[in-house]
C-alpha cells in the first residue's frame, strides 16, 4: 500500500494528515490562508523503493 504525505507549499514542512496540515496553515501563516487549500501531496519515496524489492 501506497503513502502519502502532505506538504506545506510554504515552508516544505510534512504531515499525514490533511487535519494536522490545516492547523499548521492557520496557525503559522496567517497572512496566506488562501494556501489552506493548496497542499502537496507527495508519494512515500521510501515506500515505493520497498515494493520493489
């Protein structure tokens, strides 16, 4: 199975859940809440090396 992370198109910071990304957004950069919406989401690169093995 597949994972995914959620990153900050701000500040690169990661989170698994889109919850924990959104307080982040609110919380530490107020002043660009229209990114609230707009996160990352990333393949698990180490994931994908694993199924290949």
């Amino acid at each position: 199975m597949r994972r995914y992370t959620i990153k900050c198109r701000l500040c690169d910071a990661s989170f698994m859940s889109y919850g924990d990304y959104e307080r982040h957004v609110v919380e530490g950069h107020r002043d660009n809440l229209a990114y609230r919406f707009r996160p990352m989401v990333v393949r698990d690169e180490a994931e994908d090396c694993e199924s290949k093995e």
